[in-house]
C-alpha cells in the first residue's frame, strides 16, 4: 500500500513540473512583452518598465524565470501582482468560496446523477430511461453560459425564488443557483455511467447467482447491483472536483462570485501574466491531486485493485 | 413427515438439511414446457414441449451444444432466465407445487432454500468486491438463518470446510480474486448446498477448470449431494461426463429434448439420430477402437504410392526442440523488484515428418508458450528450435521470412482468429499476397480450391467472420494456415472451444488434411480424450517441465508418471469405457 | 468411424426399471432438423461490420432526427447565403432591440443587427472550429495512442507521460489562459488551442483499444505469416480500433464546439468582427434582464447543433457497441 502511494505520488512530480512548464511556457515565451503591454494605450515610462521586468525576473533567461517561479511555487510564495498585492494572498482569498461551490455542485450532480441513473438503468429501454437520455444530452449540448442565463432569468428575475448574483461573501441559498448551474453538464454525465454501469451489472453472473441463493430483489439490487455500479462513478466524482475548480470560472463570471474562477478573469483582462500562471498552476495541483485521489479511491473501492 | 416447502418466514434451521421425503414422488416435474425470447427480429423459441422428472435424492443431466436449450430450461426452473426470456406454456412442479406463475415472494423464498444452484464460470459468479464469508452469509441469512453472530461465523466456515476448503476461516475473510478457479467453484458449491436444498442444478459446474481439478470437484460435490440426500439436476456439454455422474439422462437439440432415459441405457443403445452420433463422437468416450481405426487408416495411407516417399522412418524430423527455456521476468509491486518465472523449462521433443505430436498439459504448463517459440514469435532463453535440420535463431530476415511459409499456426478462439474487418477471401488471400503467391486471378483460384478442402462452400468467401459459425470460422483458419503449403501446422487449442460434434468434423477434417498433404501437426491441448483421437506421440507437461514423453498408445495403455494417471483419470467416462473392456 | 461403440451391454449390474416419468423416450427422428449440423448461410447478403452498423443505425429515428440537424447546419455553414440575403455585418443602430418584422423574423440586437441572419452565419465558425478542433485531435490523439499502445516498450512510457502533462490542464482552462495571451486570434488558432489541450482523451481510448486489438489472434496470425509491424498496425490494428475513436469524435466535435462558444463569450475566443454564436451570447448579456430573447436565439442554434452531434454520437456508439455486435 504505502509503496503504491509512493510510486504514484513520484510519477505526480514529472507530470506537475511539465504541465506548470508547458503553462508557462506558453505564457512567457510567446512574441511581444507583457510589461510593454501594460499600461494603456500610451505604456508606461521606460525605467518603470525595467523596474517591473526586473522584479519579476523577467530579464531573465526563461529557464532561470521558470525555476525561480518553482522556488516561489515550493515557498508558497508567488510574490506581488502588478497592482502590488500578494498573489498568495489573493489566492488565498479566492479558495474559500470556490471551494464551497464545487462541494455543492458535486453534491448536486452525486445525488441526483446517481438516483436518476439508477432508476434509468434498472428499467432499461423504458419512457424514464429514454427521457432520461435525451435531457441529459441536452444538458451536455447547452453551454454552462446559457444555462446559467436561462437560470438567472426563470429562476432569479421572474420566479424570485434564488437570489440573482452571489457577490461578496455569499451564503449558501446564493450559491445553490450557481452550484446547479456548475453542476449541470457533469450531473448529465453521472447519470449516464450510472445508467450504462447498473444496467451492464443487472446481467452480470454474480447479480443471477446472487438472486438464485434467495436474496431479495431490493438487497440483489443494493448490495450487488448499485454498490458494483458505483465503483467508476465515485471515481468519475473524484476526478469532477477537478474539474469543478477550474470550470468555476464561467459559472463565477456570471453570478458575480469572487472565486478562483473570477479572480483568474479578472487578472487575464489586465493582463497580469504573473497572477494567471500562478492561479492556473494551484488549479493544476488541484487537478492533479484529484486525479490522485481517484486512484487511490479506485484501490479502496474494489478489491482487485492491490497496488501492483 | 410431508415435504418441508418453505415459507417466507420459515424458522426450520438451515442445519436440518431436507426434510425426509418420499422418495417415490417426484421432487421435480416438468411438463411440455415452452420458453421463448423476444429478440430484434421476433419471438425464437429457446425451448419447445421439454418434459423432465426428477426424484429426491436422483442425479440428472441435461446433455446438450451450446444453444440446445439445457441451460434455459435449468434456469427457467427457478425462474433466472436471463434477458427477456420468458415461459410460454407447460408446467414446472417442485414438491407438488406449480412455479409457473408462482409470485415473485413464493419464487425468492424457494431459491437458495429449496432449490439451490452452482453455476458455471467460478470467474464471474462471485461478486469481486465483497469478501467470500459475506456472500456465504448473505445466503444464509437470506434462507432464514437464525443465530447469534458467532455462531454465523462458525456456520460460514463450516459451509466452506464442507466444500472441501482448508482453512475456512481465514479463507472467509478473503475476497474471491485471492481464490483459484477451483476454489471459487468449491465456496459456489458450499454456497449452493448452504441452506441443504432438496434440488441443486448445476450448470456445466466444472467446465471452465483444468481436468485434474474438475474431477476432484465433482467427486466432492457427488459425496456432498448423496450425504446430504439432495438430488442433482446436471447441465453438461459432455455425454461422458453425464453417463458418468448421472442415472438418468435427458439429451436434448434446439430446444427439444430428443432422448431420455437411463444413462447406461442411452449410452449403449441410443435411438435417436442425434444422440447416436453424440455418442459416436464424444471425445471422452473414444475407446481403443477409435484409436485402433485411426492406425488402420494410417496404415492404408502408406499403401499409397506418393505417401510413401514422404513417410521414410523415424529419422526424418520437422521439428526438433532441444532443451529450450523460456523464463519471463515478472515486476513486483515495489521498485526494483522482480522475480523470475519459468515458464518452460529445459523442454526436448521431436515431431517427426507426417506425425502428430500433442503437447498435453493444464493452464500454466508452459504448452503454449513452447508452441509460441516453435513458431518463431517467442525468443527462446536458451535451447534451440530445430526446423528441418537448420536452427531457427540463426536465419537472416530473408530466410526468417521465407521459414514463415513453412510452419503455420491455428488458435483456438475462433472468434479472435480471424479480423473481424476482412472477408473471408481477404483472410485467406493474405498470406498469398504478402508472400507474392500467383497473380490477381491464380490467388482467387487458390481460395477456392483451399474452401474446397476445408468443404466449405465457395460463396463463403464474400461473407465475414460475424456471419459464420465457430466451426467455419475454424475451417476458415486451417484453410488460411494452409494457403502457403506449409509442412508443419501448429495446432494450438484449435478444437477446444468447439460443440462435441463440430469438434469431430475438424478433428476428421485434420486428419483428412493430413494425409491428403503430407502435413505434420503439433497439436496443442489441455484435453487428453481428444489427443486419443488424433496423435501419434505425447509430450505431457507439467509446471514448464515435461513429463512424461512416448507415443499416443504407451502414454495411454500404460502411463508411467503419477500426473499422467491423474489427467487420464480425469477424463469424464474413462472408467465407464474401462468398465466396458474389462466386464 | 462406427456409428455405435457400446454393441455390448454394459457390466453394470441389472438397472431397476425407470421410474414413472423416466421411462426410455425417444424422439421422432424427422423432428429437431438434424439435417446440417453446420451449414453456411446462403439467402443473405454478405454483410461487414458496417454494414451491420449501418442497418441498425437506420432503423432509429434518433438517428435521422440527429442527421438532419447536422446535414442542416453543415449546409448553412458551407452556404449561408442560400439560408438568408441580409449581411449580418451591415447593422442599423436606429432598428436596435426592435422585435421581429416582416424579412426579420427574429428582430433586431443591440447594435440593430438583423439576429436571424447573425444566427445564420454564426454556424461556420462553430463548424469549423468543431471540424478543425476534432480532425487535429483525432490526428494527434490516434497517432500517440497507437504509437504508445502498439510498441509499447519506452514509447508507451514517455508518450504516456506527455499525455499524463497534457492531460492535467483541464481544456478550458488551459483554452483561456493561452487564448487570453494571443492576439491574432484566427479560427486555425482557437482549434489548434483546443485540440493541443483536447488530444489526450482520445490518444488514451486508442492506446487501450489497441492494447486490446493486438493481443487478438488474428494479429498472431499475421505476425506468423511474416508481417511487418507497421503493417500489421496499419492493416489490422487500427481499422479494428476504429469504432471507439468515431464514437468519440463525434462527441467531441460537439464538446469542441461548446468550448469555442465559450471562449468567444469570454471574449477571447474569436475576435468580434468574426460572427459567432459565443461572440453573440457574450454582446447579448448586458441587456439579458431586458431582452432575453436577443441571447435566446444564438444560445439556441448552438445547443441544436451541439445536440445534433451528441445524438449522433450516442447513435454511433449503440451501433459499434463491441458487446452487441459479438453474435
């Protein structure tokens, strides 16, 4: 066990280094320059334009750039933003509440992924398993934005039941609105490896043998049928809270919250190049280590899996 | 006393076993009973008018080819029919008392209770994640087992010891992935017998383990089932099989049943066509003769004048294998760590020109793995592979390729042999391509004259691999093997996952193929009833090593290792046949 | 061979007479159609696994219902002209947020732009991105995968690695921060953007999908009769490993589509002077509690598009599924 933790967390290491490298890479080494960028339309004086490159090191070789951003990566310690702020601070600051949004949409998509796509599997080829079908195709095929809107406008502005926007430290009733909005395309996709996972092991072996040494239709199906069709699904979950993370960033956007996602938006449109790799890079951390826990749910989960 | 039939919230101990019955009345009677499928294209009647009667503590068999319809009438009986089967019509009696149309309440209460089951693949009828004690207990508490949780443990241990497991406790706590074949089969017969129904269906229980195992298991669940008085209703593929284990045999052919009656009856004096050449061609019934037949033909081959040049004696090898090796390096779970595994060790053998040679042992005796080296897929370790005279490793790419057209393989699973993606003329016209075989219109003709020789029709070769049989697919193989005239035919499995009787069509097709070309075959196999039939020499393997090493007729009248006794013991119905010759 | 090996009765000892029920039964032999125990069929036409595929696609309305969608918005991709003679670029703001008239069905936006013809011509720059996106993506994707998967070795191990980095940028993410930092932005780059963040999913189902494939016996086969390796891969291999990948092309279009929309409605996807449906989402939102309609259409001609490929895609899959089409 603990040597399968091991390895895997030693393979972490090269995939982390090349995906923050390939991020910065494409940000810093690309034709033109940030600093000269900065500033408006009319830029900013010369000596302040050195200044800036060299308290971000950017009048350095790239490698030296990269490398010492991977020291601030290891400090915890990003340094200051254009503005003069901290980024570990701003990160800091953004977490929080992002962090409570994707607990809630992962939430939202679990319960009722899982319930619809139970249902939907153990009545295969039935009217709910066909509707089911087709709306969470729908839910895949409309864009988060326009959920979102379509959202706002029924729900928040002519129903009156949510609140619009979340703003400033928002409570959970304004963050149930963007919590499904976020959770929409992800719950279409539980339910559909529920459904295909139940109905595959509705007509697995051990569900007949099962049922042929007496057990109860309720118990074949709760403690064979769902808990087998489970397995890819939490693993499916784990590696959601990913996703969520870093695909908070529309959902943010629209309902004003001031997360990793609004953060990020607003650093891209200054321009702050510093801000942006650095969010990116704890949303790649995150990422990874979802996928991580997956791995080690997956071995937790089911037997057969033992660390070889 | 009456019969016991349970109820829902029966509180007879489990410990009780079957309540004594009469053992005159039929604990089981079926009556014309009709199943059907709904599938894409209409109803399709798995099952048509079977009738069927079973006594307490009797062994039945059901003998039937896949798609007969034995294991759709079993399952109909506790009413498991998979997908969306369904009963039509007839009546299905247990105890006295209809099922067909029974609730679904009165249908649970009776599985596991009354009417128990061992299924057939020991790989997926256990739940993979759940501990193999907990799937004891499920059934247990299931059957209206009423104990403290102590006394549930001693239960499951004692319902595993039963079935033969050593160290049942521990092996409760074990989840079945940590459990070979066998002994997922003995927890699945424990589990079956847990609560002592007075009916255990077992379908097809062993087919899927090595023979030496599958003896052992049978053994064991008939000593359980007559202890018990529990009467068994069979599922079986293999006639020698049933004969052997059962008294009364029910065979049956696309969903009818064709013949029934007692075992010994049926197996001397078959009536019906079907079963009749059933019996002629069960490989597990082979006696001498059949072997004595095949020395005759052979001898009537050297007769003929262009065979006789061909055959000169001994001396003229195909192939000859000298103390070839072959060791894999297995990586451990932690870094660095690796073990060594051998999987052949230090094998010799020689196929002579014209002969057959069977390479015979269990899973992991390393047979294929020296079949895989004699084709040249495999680098050996060490040892070298003779090939007519010259050895293999030292060819150039060149000759390499040109050694290819030589020696050729057939496999066993006929549904992975042939690419699912190219008609049956582009599977057999590839070889002649890639080897730069005869212009455009000579390669087609070479098709068909090779469909010719595998009796194929023509046509077949616009049609793919998903529109033909398993049979055909393997016909459609040889002839694929055969298109380069290769002089040594690799035959690895080639017939094991055929029904009996197509299995008997290649078999004879082989031996045709045989002498008509002068062919010399390694034939690879786990089935020693089937080597009877068509080699001339054995190897037997064992754990990389082999054996034991003689002709067909020595290894079988008069074995000389333990293991060979216990493989040619293993054979369903040797002793059946033993009994006809020495009584 | 003899027809019956057991013309002596059996040593055992005397069998009891069967019991009722059990008596001796045989069946009438004409019954059972003992005939040909292994006969090839005849009728039919010949039919490959396509074509297998095929029949059984066009038997499902989804299936038409979805293929109409795309064949229609292809069509007004390739030729938006014949669906409308309005210029979407020519706008006047004096008809701004006025609603649907005679030759405007759908009104006016903000800028007094005619929606109907804007929708219109938004559908090639979703189309080709999607197309773009996925041909890039299935191109790269199929190559590493097959690569990795076939010869295995040190080949899987570092390209297995690159895929692991490509695939711990989650797409839009990775889509934004490079996107935000690019000027230029043509519908080449938002689909090469897209697919160097979008391959790995698909390089991973034809790495194990060839992994599988090749352990066939029919590879054996060929590997026996001589083959090259690469030819095997090419002849064998992949046309075997084909059906996962279509399945997920097809999905992926749709997805690829979703994400350029959404880049463009980030406004930084492609440039404004560019008609596309995410640009016109994004230009709707400011006046979303107002006039909610004006997003309503452009908002819906993507989610049919992207549903249409959806559809197909689920389609697609029934139809090659591996496991209905074993018999």
């Amino acid at each position: 066990m603990l040597w399968y933790l091991g390895r895997r967390l030693l393979q972490v290491i090269p995939v982390f280094l090349g995906a923050t490298l390939l991020l910065y890479a494409m940000v810093f080494l690309r034709p033109g320059d940030p600093v000269a960028a900065l500033g408006g339309e009319r830029g900013l004086p010369e000596a302040v334009q050195e200044q800036i490159r060299a308290e971000y090191n950017l009048d350095q070789p790239f490698i030296i750039q990269y490398l010492l951003f991977l020291r601030g990566v290891a400090t915890l310690d990003f340094g200051v933003d254009f503005r003069g702020r901290e980024i570990t601070e701003v990160i800091a600051n953004a977490f929080p509440v992002t962090i409570q949004l994707a607990l809630m949409a992962l939430v939202i998509e679990a319960v009722f992924g899982i319930g619809f796509g139970l249902v939907a599997g153990m009545r295969k080829g039935g009217i709910f398993d066909a509707t089911a079908l087709v709306v969470s195709l729908v839910f895949i095929a409309v864009p988060t934005f326009v959920v979102g809107f379509v959202l706002q406008i029924v729900v928040g502005v002519q129903l009156g039941w949510l609140p619009v926007t979340a703003g400033r430290d928002p409570d959970f009733i304004s963050l149930l609105m963007p919590a499904m909005v976020l959770a929409a395309v992800s719950f279409a996709y539980v339910l559909r490896l529920t459904r295909t996972s139940v109905a595959e092991n509705l007509s697995a072996d051990y569900v007949r043998t099962a049922r042929a040494r007496g057990l109860r239709r309720t118990q074949v199906t709760g403690r064979h049928v769902l808990r087998n069709s489970l397995i890819p699904v939490v693993t499916f979950l784990g590696a959601d809270i990913g996703a969520l993370m870093s695909g908070a960033i529309i959902t943010e956007g629209i309902f004003n919250i001031n997360g990793v996602g609004g953060t990020l938006y607003d650093a891209i449109i200054r321009g702050e190049s510093i801000t942006v790799v650095s969010l990116t890079t704890v949303l790649v951390l995150v990422y990874i280590g979802a996928n991580l826990l997956v791995d080690l749910l997956y071995a937790a989960l089911d037997p057969r899996i033992r660390y070889a | 006393m009456t019969t016991q039939f349970p109820v829902s919230n029966g509180d007879a101990k489990s410990e009780n076993g079957p309540a004594v019955v009469d053992p005159n009345t039929p604990l089981l009677e079926i009556s014309d009973l009709q199943i059907s499928f709904t599938t894409g294209v209409g109803e399709v009647h798995a099952v048509r008018g079977a009738n069927l009667t079973v006594y307490p503590g009797q062994n039945v068999a059901i003998v039937g080819e896949s798609g007969s319809g034995k294991s759709t009438t079993a399952a109909a009986i506790i009413d498991l029919l998979p997908g969306t089967g369904k009963v039509t019509g007839g009546s299905i009696r247990f105890a006295g008392r209809e099922l067909v149309g029974a609730s679904r309440a009165e249908k649970e209460a009776l599985r596991g209770r009354a009417i128990g089951m061992v299924p057939q693949d020991p790989m997926s009828n256990l739940n993979p994640v759940w501990r193999i004690g907990t799937q004891v207990t499920e059934a247990l508490k299931a059957n209206g087992f009423k104990g403290s949780k102590a006394e549930l443990r001693t239960r499951v241990a004692d319902v595993l010891a039963e079935a033969g497991l050593p160290d049942a406790e521990r092996r409760a706590r074990q989840y079945p992935h940590e459990f070979s074949g066998g002994m997922r089969q003995r927890a699945l017969i424990g589990i079956g017998l847990a609560s002592r129904p007075q009916l255990l269906i077992a379908d097809e229980p062993t087919s899927a383990l090595d023979v030496t195992v599958q003896r052992q298991i049978l053994d064991h669940l008939g000593e359980m089932t007559r202890d018990l008085g529990t009467a068994l209703l069979f599922i079986t593929h293999d006639l020698g099989l049933a004969a052997e284990r059962a008294e009364h045999l029910v065979v049956m052919f696309k969903g009818q049943i064709v013949e029934s009656g007692p075992a010994q009856q049926i197996l001397a004096d078959p009536q019906h066509p079907y079963t009749k050449r059933l019996v002629a061609s069960a490989p597990s019934l082979a006696s001498r003769r059949i072997q004595t037949a095949h020395v005759q033909g052979r001898e009537s081959e050297e007769l003929h004048a262009h065979h006789l040049g061909q055959k000169p004696p001994a001396s003229n090898e195909a192939v000859k294998v000298t103390d070839l090796t072959k060791v894999f390096q297995i990586r451990g779970a932690r870094p660095g760590s690796s073990t060594d595994f051998t999987a052949v060790d230090d094998v010799s053998f020689t196929l002579g020109r014209g002969r057959t040679l069977a390479l015979v042992g269990e899973s992991g005796s390393g047979k294929s793995t020296a079949a895989n080296m004699v084709l040249g897929l495999l680098e050996p370790t060490s040892g070298t592979v003779e090939f007519d005279g010259t050895d293999v490793s030292t060819l150039n790419p060149k000759q390499a390729f040109e050694f290819r057209r030589r020696i050729q393989p057939v496999f066993q699973n006929p549904y992975g042999s042939l690419d699912p993606m190219f008609s049956i003329f582009r599977s057999i016209e590839e070889p002649l391509k890639l080897h730069g075989v005869g212009s455009k219109k000579g390669r087609e003709k070479r098709v068909r004259e090779l469909l010719d020789m595998v009796s194929l029709p023509q046509s077949a070769m616009r049609r793919f691999p998903n529109e033909l049989s398993g049979g055909q697919r393997q016909r459609i193989a040889i002839a694929r093997a055969l298109a380069l005239k290769p002089e040594v035919v690799v035959l690895d499995e080639a017939v094991s996952a055929l029904d009996v009787l197509v299995q008997a069509q290649i078999l004879d097709l082989l031996d045709d193929l045989q002498s008509d070309l002068g062919l010399s075959y390694l034939f690879i196999t786990h089935d020693l009833a089937v080597v009877r039939q068509i080699a001339d020499d054995v190897v037997v393997m064992q754990n990389g090593k082999v054996v034991e090493q003689a002709t067909t007729d020595e290894v079988f009248d008069n074995p000389r290792k333990q293991y060979t006794r216990d493989l040619l013991d293993a054979i369903p119905g040797a002793h059946l046949v033993g009994n006809v010759a020495g009584g | 061979m003899p027809e019956n090996r057991y013309e002596e009765p059996l040593g055992a000892p005397a069998v009891p007479a069967p019991r009722p029920g059990q008596e001796h039964f045989t069946a009438p032999s004409d019954e059972g159609g003992l005939g040909a125990v292994d006969a090839v069929k005849t009728d039919e036409t010949p039919t490959s696994l396509w074509r297998d595929a095929w029949n059984q696609m066009r038997r499902r309305p989804l299936f038409w219902i979805a293929g109409t969608v795309i064949v229609v918005v292809v069509l007004v991709a390739a030729f938006p002209g014949m669906f409308t003679s309005i210029n979407p670029r020519v706008c006047d703001l004096s008809k701004a947020l006025e609603g649907a008239q005679p030759g405007h069905p759908f009104g006016f936006d903000r800028q007094g732009c005619d929606i109907y013809s804007r929708t219109i011509y938004g559908a090639r720059a979703s189309v080709v991105v999607g197309v773009l996106a996925t041909s890039m993506v299935v191109i790269l994707g199929t190559t590493i995968g097959a690569i990795a998967g076939y010869y295995g070795k040190w080949f899987d191990t570092i390209l297995s690695r690159v895929t692991d980095i490509f695939f711990a940028i989650p797409l839009v993410l990775g889509a934004i921060v490079i996107m935000s930092v690019s000027s230029n932005r043509t519908s080449l780059l938002v689909a090469g953007v897209l697919a160097i963040f979008g391959w790995t999913q698909i390089a991973r189902i034809t790495r194990g999908t060839v992994l599988s494939v090749k352990n066939n016996e029919f590879v054996t086969a060929a590997i026996s009769l001589g083959m090259g390796r690469g030819q095997i891969l090419l002849r064998h291999v992949l046309p075997n490993s084909a059906a996962p990948i279509i399945v997920y092309a097809t999905v992926a279009l749709g997805q690829f589509i979703v994400a350029e929309a959404t880049l463009s409605f980030l406004g930084i996807g492609l440039p404004p002077d560019v008609v596309s449906w995410g640009g016109d989402i994004n230009a709707a939102q400011g006046a979303i509690r107002t006039d909610p309609e004006i997003l309503l259409y452009p908002a819906g001609g993507l989610a049919v598009t992207v549903l249409g490929f959806m559809m197909m895609g689920d389609v697609v899959r029934d139809a090659l599924d591996p496991k209905a089409r074993k018999r």
